[in-house]
C-alpha cells in the first residue's frame, strides 16, 4: 500500500525546495524540514520589497548628502565674498613714509588719504639710575630694613632682611616684588665695586624712579634717590617725552608709538629728522589688498563652480552623472549665481559697470579667469566705480550674499528639500520596521501550518510502516492442482 501527500504555499514567489530528514522512511520520523521551508518562504516574500526599500533609501541618502555638499560649498563661496560685499571692505588704506629711519607708519580702514609732514626733535627715553659703588661682589651685607620703590605714580615696597641684605638679593627682591610697574634692578661689576643699575621699562618724562627708605633707619640709605636728592645715582639716561610736529603742529608724547595724532595712523618714532628735512608721511588707498580679495573672490566661484559640475553634471570619460543631475533646485540656484555674475551695475561709469570691464571673464568650460593688469587699470582710474561694483545695493558680490544667505536660510530652498528627504529617510525606515514586523508573523504562523502538517505525515509514516510489516506476517496462500 502507497500513500502519497502533496503540500502546498501560495505566494508570488520563485519555487522553494522542500528539504526531507534522511531518516523520512523511519516510523515517526520528521518529514519537512520546517525551519528551512519557512525560512526560504519568508526570505521570498521579504527579499524583493526589502530590496526596494534598501534602493529608495539609497538614494535618499544620497540626495540629503548631495544637499549638504552643496550647502558647504555655497558657505565656503560666501566666505569670500565678505571683503567685498560692503562699501567699507574697499576702505582699506596703507602708510608708506619717506624716512622709515626716523618714522614709521601704519594705517587702518577709514584713514584720510593724504600726505603729512612729520618733524621728530626728540625720542621718548625711560629713566635708567646707576648707584656710587658698593664694596665687595654684590654679595656683601649692605643693612636690613625696608624700601619703597615708585615708577611715576605707583608704588611697591621691599623688605630687605637677613636672607637678602646685599645688593643681589636686593635687586631680586625688586624685581619679584608684588606691584612693580616696571623697575628693573641688575647688578653690574665694576673695578670700583658692585653698583645697582635701575631701569625703567616705561618711557615719558612722567615715569621717573623715586627711592626711599621707609623703617625711620638708615641702613638703606646709601640706596635711596629721589629728583631732588639724587646723589647716591648717576642718572644714566632721563626719562623724556617724544617731542615732533605734523603739519607744524607741535606734540609731545610719553611714548614713540603714536596713536591719536592722526585718525586711523598710527605713527612709530625711531629716530629724529633734520630741521629742513622733515619725513613724508602718505597715506592712500590699499589698492594691492583689494586686487587680491578680488582674486580670491574668482578663485572661490571656480571652486563653487567645480561643485556645482560635480553634482549636476556628467561626466562622459566616465559616463557617470551628478548625483543631482537635472535636480530643479541645483539648477535653479546656479541660475541665480550666473544672473548675479553676469549684470550690468550701476556704478556711475558705463566704463567700468560688469566683471568683464574690470577683467573678470567666463572660460568655455564655466569657470572664470582675472586679467589683473585690466583690474589695476580700473581701480586706478575709476576706483569708486570697482567699489559700486561689487559693494554697492545693487553690487555683484551684494547680491550674491543676499542670495546665498536666502539659500541657506532656516526657511530657504536647502533646508526645505532637506527636511522633505528626511521625511522620506524616515518613512523608508518605518516601512523597513514594518516589514520586518510582518515577517515576523508570517514566519511564526508558517512555522505552525507546517510543524503540524510534518506531524501529520509522521503519524501517517509510522501507519504506512505498521502495515507493511502486517502485511508481510500474513501467511501465504498456496494453491492445490488436481491430479
């Protein structure tokens, strides 16, 4: 007797293979194998809608990084564009002088432009006192007691016992003392002995030392000075003010580096200039730094453009295409970018009123080149006109931050599209979960239809296999021939 069973799942799948235990013809032996039938069903219905899933996400994920490349390269774009988006980026001066011996010169933005005499009678110094010798090396004991030490109006005292009662440890004790404005103490040998040099480290004549003793004794006394009791120093270089003139103007100064003669120059003293030649000062317009921020202005669009190929183009070596090739809002920004480039301004000139009258021009492949020689030309003929140019309301580079600065706004184009992707990113994420989810409870109620149909063929198995051998006990039926 033969029993036959057919078993089977309806998908919209490819064909499974039903694997059998090699020990199927036992009495209770398992038939299916049912972990590898339902993990095979499973993988069939699962696989081809994972698969999707796994190629949109893909290629969301891609477009949320092309918008982040594209953010990162406009950023960097703008980045150039702030020393030459406002009127104030072109008012940058320079101070060259005549007699850099005498006088040297610098100047900020906004400085007036111009020429001044400057006359230098007299540098600024700071006071320095030599004291009489002293016997012995400087480690001889001179007396303890206590000092008071002042630099023009501050003061700080030294207490001078038996662990620094020479000149050494009184001049490290100056020196390390709290408070010094400036006092500088060192011991120098001489054939006559040890004597204590003082030095001032401010000039102008109101910054004069003063020493004196402050215990009611006079242990100290032979270190004490003051301008009119000065014998006990020798006054190696006086404390003075700078004194010069600009324009005939006289001036003192405490110090040689000047700051408020002229607005927004700022003068260094080094030397003093002869009555007939004074030193010329000039100072004019920093054309050289804005040459080369406009330089940089084109080398930073030739980068952006590259980024700009790189994510909308295609390649034809290699036949690859941008990864947001055709994408509406790349090309409606770098429509944008090229309007803002390529307009005529009103600069006050019809000379010098587009990038290409100053020497910016576009190369065949999209980038641009600077003739610097044209450049100069117009910043020295019409150098307001440049200005208006890039720096006026309706200038290049003006409108070109306002548009990028829209662009990558909180609400602009970018972030909008990448708030969409992310949406997206995350609902091909909760599809993902889902899937997973009924999966899950396929397996589970597929694992149930066939464990109990690999029950039911186990217990037919174990029938089929009891009456075979039934069978065979039965004894055989001879037959009877007649004679």
């Amino acid at each position: 007797m033969t029993t036959s069973t057919t078993s089977s799942t309806s998908t919209n799948t490819s064909p499974v293979s039903i694997a059998s235990s090699s020990s199927a013809g036992a009495a209770g032996g398992s038939v299916i194998d049912v972990s590898s039938l339902v993990s095979q069903l499973v993988a069939a219905t699962q696989d081809p809608q994972q698969a999707l899933i796994t190629n949109q996400t893909a290629a969301v994920t891609t477009q949320i990084s092309s918008l982040g490349t594209l953010k990162s390269a406009l950023s960097t774009f703008q980045s150039a564009l702030s020393a030459l988006d406002t009127p104030s980026a072109f008012d940058t001066q320079t101070a060259n002088t005549s007699n850099s011996a005498a006088v040297t010169a610098t100047a900020t933005s906004g400085a007036p432009v111009g020429t001044y005499s400057v006359s230098v009678t007299a540098l600024a110094q700071a006071q320095q006192l030599l004291s009489k010798a002293f016997t012995g090396d400087g480690t001889t004991a001179i007396g303890t007691g206590s000092l008071q030490l002042s630099l023009g109006g501050t003061s700080f005292n030294v207490a001078v016992n038996s662990s620094n009662d020479t000149l050494d440890g009184i001049a490290a004790a100056i020196n390390s003392a709290d408070g010094n404005p400036g006092i500088t103490a060192t011991v120098v040998q001489g054939t006559d002995g040890a004597h204590l040099l003082l030095s001032s480290t401010q000039t102008g004549a109101a910054n004069t030392i003063q020493v004196s003793e402050t215990d009611a004794g006079g242990a100290l006394s032979a270190l004490t000075y003051s301008a009119t009791s000065g014998s006990h120093y020798t006054v190696e270089t006086a404390a003075q003010d700078a004194t010069y003139s600009i324009a005939g103007v006289a001036a003192t100064s405490p110090s040689n580096t000047i700051t408020s003669a002229i607005s927004g120059v700022t003068l260094t003293l080094a030397g003093t200039t002869t009555t007939s030649t004074p030193a010329s000062v000039t100072v004019s317009t920093d054309t050289s730094t804005i040459e080369s921020n406009i330089s940089a202005f084109v080398t930073a669009y030739n980068t952006l453009e590259t980024s700009f190929q790189s994510l909308g183009g295609y390649d034809s070596s290699t036949s690859t295409a941008g990864s947001m090739m055709g994408n509406a809002l790349l090309s409606g920004i770098e429509n944008q970018v090229q309007d803002a480039l390529y307009s005529v301004v009103n600069t006050g000139s019809t000379t010098y009123n587009t990038l290409a009258s100053v020497g910016i021009t576009t190369n065949s492949d999209g980038s641009m080149s600077l003739n610097s020689t044209t450049l100069s030309n117009a910043l020295s003929t019409n150098f307001s006109a440049v200005s208006q140019l890039f720096s006026g309301t309706a200038g290049v580079a003006t409108n070109l931050n306002s548009l990028i600065t829209e662009n990558l706004s909180s609400t602009g184009a970018i972030a909008s599209n990448s708030q969409s992707l992310t949406t997206e990113e995350n609902a091909l994420s909760a599809q993902t979960t889902q899937l997973d989810n009924q999966m899950a409870t396929l397996s589970a109620s597929l694992t149930q239809q066939y464990s109990a149909l690999n029950s039911l063929l186990s217990s037919l198995q174990t029938t089929s296999s009891y009456l075979t051998q039934a069978f065979a006990s039965l004894p055989q039926v001879e037959g009877t021939a007649n004679a």
